[in-house]
C-alpha cells in the first residue's frame, strides 16, 4: 500500500492548547478549527481541543459537523450567516454569530427572541484598519448600543492585519479597539490571533482566538516553533520506493533541471503535489530522513520526489518526513514562498490520515 501519511499526534495539539492557557490565563479559549482545523482533520483535533470555551469555524457547514460530531462546546461563526434562511440553523444548533454588515444586523434582529432566547451571544465585528470585514468607527458604537438595548449580549471583535509583525496599522487597531471597548463598557472583548496572544498580553481580555499556534505551526517569520515552546502536530510522511545511483552529468526528474556533479546515490519517494506537496521552490528544499535533513532534487511530480540520499543508511521502505518535527512545516513553506498555514489547508484527501 502507498505510504503517504498525515499522522495528527493528539498529544502534540493538546500540549498547544495548554501553551494557550498558559499565556492567556485569564482569556476564555476559542480554538479555530476552521478549514477543517487547518487542514488537520477536525473529527481527529475536537477530542484534544474539548476543553475550548468554544470553536470558531468559517461557515455554517463546519459548524454542524462539530454538533454532529457530538460537541456542544459554544461556536462562533467568524463571518456570520450568508444568508437569512441560515438564522433557523444557527438558533436550532446554537450557533453564534458575528455581524459585520447591516443585513446580517437585520437578519439577526429578524430572529431576536430565539436568539437571545437560545442564550446566544453576538459578536460585533470592528473594521480598525484591515478593511476585510466589520463595522467601521462610529457607525459600530451606535450598533452595539442597539444590540445592548434590545437585550443581545454582545462580544466587541477584531482581527489584526499585522499582528504578527511590526508595522503602524498596529497603532491605529489598538486604539480603535479600546475607543469602542471604553464607548460601549460593559461589553466582552476578543481581539487575538495566535501572534497576538503572544505579543499583547494586555489585549487578551475576555477571549482569544488562536489557530496557527494550536497546530504547532509558528504565526512568525522570525520566530520558529521551537523558540515558541510549541509542538507540531501534523507529521507528513512517505515511503522510499526505489533507490538508484547516478553518476557525474545525469539528470533527474521532469525538465531534467538537476544534474549529479560526482556519483550519489537519490531515492525516490512515493509523495508529489498530488498528495499537497508543494511543486514550486523558490530556495532549496529539505526533507528528513531518519531525522537528518537532505535535499530534495529536481522537479516534484503528481506521485513522486526524489532525494538525495548519498551517506545515509536509507533502504527501500525508509519512511522521509516532509514535515513535521525534524523538517517544520514553517521551513517548507519558506522555501516555497508561502506560509505554513497554507501548506496545512491544502492538503488532498489522498495520504491515510491516522491519530497518534
Ligand atoms: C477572525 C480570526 N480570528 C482568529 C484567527 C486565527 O488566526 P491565527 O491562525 O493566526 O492564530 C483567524 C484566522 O484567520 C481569524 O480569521
């Protein structure tokens, strides 16, 4: 059988999620399991996460395969509804939303007394500076006064463009976040992503939102997993299916664009872009084997790498981690040009998936 394996160790996630607690003591957890738990699988990550106050997903179809999966841990729709008809199922399955447009403010006052009734709060979402979604200043204040007057409890939500660097929209979010938080007191507040939650402690207030960080991936350029104390938790992995020596001058792969400069010996692993191994590098890229790093070579196929193996003890059947906790995913993605977030979410359905 084909070997290409995504391994989720469980135990990986919830080592992450108590890193969570531990920098936001004091913060209710919402884990974000969106895109089906960045690509990890969230029938295999909810067990390790059951202890979130709640799970914050991108549509009301991710949220109803948490309830049928069985938890009935709080959710948050991050977009909200996209359409009125959705607002029966968000109450039916008590399902909490974000409004960040007039019509979904209509659509939510449409269903009031079921809503409030259900015990479900409203997230409002401010528009500081990134411009993708929210209310902007003032129009949000007189929002949420409404919202309040008319019996929802409410949650003041934000998202950073920037969190994970430093850049002067940083500025202008915070104070704009405060400014409404202070005009609308008593409200609930949630303004932090993973990098947040580890630059900003005094922005933590009433609940966090990590994702990246949950997954042992690092929300930082400069920062990798291991200065973070996180672990990663996705292990992709294949098998070495054929091993050949090569000399000086031959050429390996597609577009022949690797040529031996002396003897080697290559390897060649059942993994391609089929499989949601990434094809374009910008830099050399690396595999692991038997935990030591060596380069992969040449072009990557639909089905297939090839690597270079020369010095170490590989045999047919040596499993190559592409990454994982000896390659970081964070590394591949850099190599690629790309974010390890990305990476993670466009895995395919075909490596066999298992829990550790
Ligand atoms: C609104 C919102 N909150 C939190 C997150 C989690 O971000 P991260 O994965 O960087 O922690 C996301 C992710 O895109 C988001 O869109």
């Amino acid at each position: 059988m084909r070997q290409a394996t995504i391994c989720i160790d469980s135990t990986a996630l919830q080592y992450n999620f108590n890193r969570v607690k531990q920098l936001a003591p004091t913060a209710k957890i919402v884990s974000m399991v969106k895109a089906n738990a960045y690509g990890h699988g969230v029938k295999h990550c909810l067990a390790a996460l059951a202890e979130s106050d709640a799970f914050g997903v991108a549509c009301l179809e991710e949220a109803l395969e948490i309830r049928t999966l069985g938890y009935q841990n709080d959710i948050t729709l991050i977009e909200g509804v996209f359409s009125a008809d959705e607002m029966p199922s968000v109450i039916e399955h008590s399902i909490e939303c974000i409004i960040h447009h007039q019509q979904q403010l209509d659509w939510l006052r449409a269903h009031k007394t079921a809503y409030i009734a259900q015990g479900l709060k409203v997230w409002v979402k401010l528009n500081s500076g990134m411009n993708r979604l929210g209310f902007k200043l003032p129009e949000i204040i007189d929002v949420i006064q409404l919202l309040k007057n008319e019996g929802f409890t409410c949650v003041l939500a934000m998202h950073f463009a920037n969190a994970d660097a430093d850049h002067p929209l940083n500025e202008q979010q915070k104070s704009q976040f405060l400014q409404v938080k202070a005009a609308c007191d008593p409200i609930l507040a949630s303004c932090c992503n993973s990098a947040a939650i580890f630059k900003w402690p005094e922005l933590h207030f009433d609940y966090v939102r990590p994702g990246i960080m949950l997954y042992g991936a690092s929300p930082f350029a400069d920062q990798n997993v291991h200065a973070l104390d996180l672990k990663p938790v996705m292990s992709f992995t294949a098998q070495i299916i054929a091993l050949n020596t090569i000399q000086a001058g031959e050429q390996v792969g597609y577009g022949s664009t690797f040529t031996a400069e002396q003897t080697m010996t290559i390897a060649i692993v059942s993994i391609g872009y089929g499989d949601g191994y990434p094809r374009a590098y910008l830099q050399p890229n690396f595999v692991a084997v038997q935990g030591q790093l060596t380069p992969v070579i040449g072009r990557v196929s639909m089905d297939m790498i090839a690597i270079d193996v020369t010095g170490l003890d590989a045999t047919l059947d040596s499993e190559v981690e592409l990454w994982g906790k000896h390659r970081l995913v964070d590394d591949v993605a850099t190599a690629n040009g790309t974010i390890g977030y990305e990476l993670l979410c466009r895995m395919t359905t075909r490596p066999r998936r298992h829990l550790l």
